[in-house]
C-alpha cells in the first residue's frame, strides 16, 4: 500500500505506479499555480498547505512505527507468516516472492503473487509478520471476489490515465492563460479536473480496500497463533499509521480538485 506525494522512502507498495503518477501531478500543479495570479497562489496555499503538512505528518508516524515495531521479536518470519495464512485458506497456489527495492511490498493480482521485500520475507518482527499479513489480506479479497478491490483493480487504469491527462492539461493551461487565451484555457482545466475527479474516485475506492486488508491481517495473525492478543497492538499500530497514508493521500487529493475547480471557475468567468 503506496501512497504517493510526500518523497518518502517508506511505504508499502500495493499500487506504486498509480501513485508515482500522482507525484508527477503535484510536481506538475507547483509549476502551475506559480505562474498564475497572486490570488490563486494564496487559494493554493490555503486548500494544499495543510494537505502537504499532513501527508508528512503520516509519512513521519508509519516510518516511527514501522521502525519501533521492527524492534519487536515476532516467533517467525514475514514469510512463513504468509505462507501460513495462504495454506490456511487454501491458497496454496499463491507463490511468495522476495521482492526488490526497500518497502516494495504488494499484492499483485494479475499474476496472483504475494511480493514481500528482504526485510518483510527475512525478518523476524511484528512490522514484518504485519505487512506480510497485510499483504495477503489482498489476496483473500481477491480469492474471495471482494468487491470493492474489484473496482478498483477497474479504477487503477482509468485513474492513471486521468492522472497523467490532467497533468498534461495543466501545463498546457498555464501556457494558455499567459497567452491571454483564456476560453481554451478554461476547456482544458475543466478536462483536468475530470482527470483529477477519477484520481479522487480511486482514492476513495481504495480506501475501504487498504482498511479491510489490515482487518484480515489482524483476525489471520491472531486465528493462525502467530500473534498472541497482546502482541496484535504492535502490529495494529504499524497497520493503522500506513493507513493513515491513505487517508492524508486521499484528503490531499480531494483539496487538489477542489482547487483546480474553484480555478476553473475563475478562469470561465474571465472573457477571452
Ligand atoms: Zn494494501
């Protein structure tokens, strides 16, 4: 479970690309609302600054609790926690991978495998065995038709598509508005914000997929003997701090529309 627009070097990696995308959208909107005029520069700070705040702050808390929980001897590996639950539920022909890449962790479930990276598949923690829960948490859902993941695995395209796009239409609306154009200016922020309106439409969808994943994570842990009931706080606080990555990705998104709706406005109002 990646979230994306804070440069952190640790999350978990369900959906990586998707958020990589979502980077490049910020980056692409800080050149954006530069540009334009003093007003929509205060309107940015406003509706963005706390989101940005915010997404660091929860970056901050996972890397603290990540770290803190890595401390805490689990009695067996991220892998064999894994491959615990997967036999447990019958899942015996979902491989698990050492992945590359640091917190590259994911479920990917076009191939049907469980990706844990070197520390999560070798180590011996409650982050570890937690994350490698959390991971096969997705494959449950996907074994068990669980239908929010199948919207978004649906969503995952059509938002990076829009994501990209809206990027795109950014940079051509800034160059629009300085040449004083702006009618077609306003046409392609108004395709922006449809962009960004399926960024946030995935956003929302995955919510409830990220929350579910780490609520089996926890039941398997704990039915499988591999936590004991005093043990499941270290691993829910790893699990609640990366899902409030989630959440802070998700608000900064929904005040990203925002804005850029409230810029098409401005904008439509003006003549050219
Ligand atoms: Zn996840």
């Amino acid at each position: 479970m990646r979230s994306g627009s804070w440069g952190s070097n640790w999350q978990f990696a369900d959906f990586s690309a998707e958020l990589k995308t979502l980077f490049f959208v910020e980056k692409t909107e800080q050149k954006a609302h530069m540009i334009y005029n003093a007003s929509s520069m205060m309107m940015y700070l406003i509706l963005i600054g706390p989101t940005i705040l915010l997404g660091m702050l929860a970056q901050w808390w996972v890397q603290s609790a990540y770290q803190k929980m890595s401390q805490v001897p689990a009695r067996i590996s991220g892998h064999d926690a894994a491959r615990r639950i997967l036999d447990a539920n019958g899942l015996y022909d979902v491989p698990i991978e050492p992945s590359h890449g640091v917190m590259s962790d994911h479920y990917d479930p076009s191939s049907k495998v469980v990706r844990l990276s070197h520390d999560v598949y070798y180590g011996h923690s409650m982050s570890a065995v937690g994350i490698a829960a959390h991971e096969v948490g997705h494959a449950l859902q996907d074994a068990r038709g669980y239908a929010p993941l199948v919207v978004r695995n649906l969503a995952v395209p059509v938002a990076n598509f829009g994501g990209s796009l809206a990027s795109a239409i950014i940079s051509l609306g800034v160059f629009l508005m300085i040449f004083g154009m702006f009618k077609l200016a306003s046409w392609a922020l108004l395709l922006a914000v449809i962009g960004f309106a399926a960024v946030v439409v995935f956003q929302l969808v995955n919510l409830p997929v990220e929350f579910n994943a780490s609520s089996r994570a926890k039941d398997q842990l704990l039915s499988q003997g591999i936590v004991s009931s005093s043990e499941l706080p270290y691993v829910s606080s790893v699990l609640t701090a990366a899902a409030m990555t989630y959440v802070a990705g998700t608000f900064s998104s929904v005040m990203n529309l925002i804005y850029y709706v409230l810029q098409y406005a401005m904008v439509s109002d003006r003549d050219g």
